[in-house]
C-alpha cells in the first residue's frame, strides 16, 4: 500500500521521486479485517491511498501560512483572490 500510495506524489509534486527530495510513506495495517478479494481490495486500498496522499499534499500547499523569515511566497498569498 506504501509503494502505491508513493504515486500520489508524483500526482501532485513535479517533479517528484528524484534523488533529494526524500520522499517516504509508511503504511501500517492491524490486519483485523480479512479480505475477501485480496488482488481487488489491494488494489482499491492502493488506489484509495494514492489519492489521499495527492489530495493531503494538495491541500496542504493551499492551506500554508506565511512565516516570518520565507522567502518564497505560499500559494494563497500568491494566487488567491482577496477576500
């Protein structure tokens, strides 16, 4: 689940997986729950963190807050409209 919730990086960082960037995801299960169809449900699971993962990047750049010190302006004093 780790490795395919890694491409929800690559959908939302360009570029991404290069050699400085320090890209990880972990992944933890119980195992409480058996799977009824262990290839199908793995892959929905896999697709499902993929797009959490994309979604939580993205989100997160748009939320981010400006700092004292930044030297790089964050995305909504960027682009947003006022207001």
């Amino acid at each position: 689940m780790a490795v395919a919730a890694h491409d929800g990086m690559a959908r939302a960082i360009l570029p991404s997986h290069t050699p400085l960037d320090g890209d990880l995801v972990f992944a933890a299960a119980t195992g409480t729950t058996p799977l009824t169809e262990p290839l199908a449900q793995e892959m929905q699971l896999g697709h499902a963190a993929a797009v959490c993962l994309a979604r939580a990047i993205a989100r997160g750049v748009y939320e981010a807050s400006e700092a004292e010190g930044d030297t790089v302006p964050t995305w909504k004093a960027r682009f947003a409209a006022p207001g």
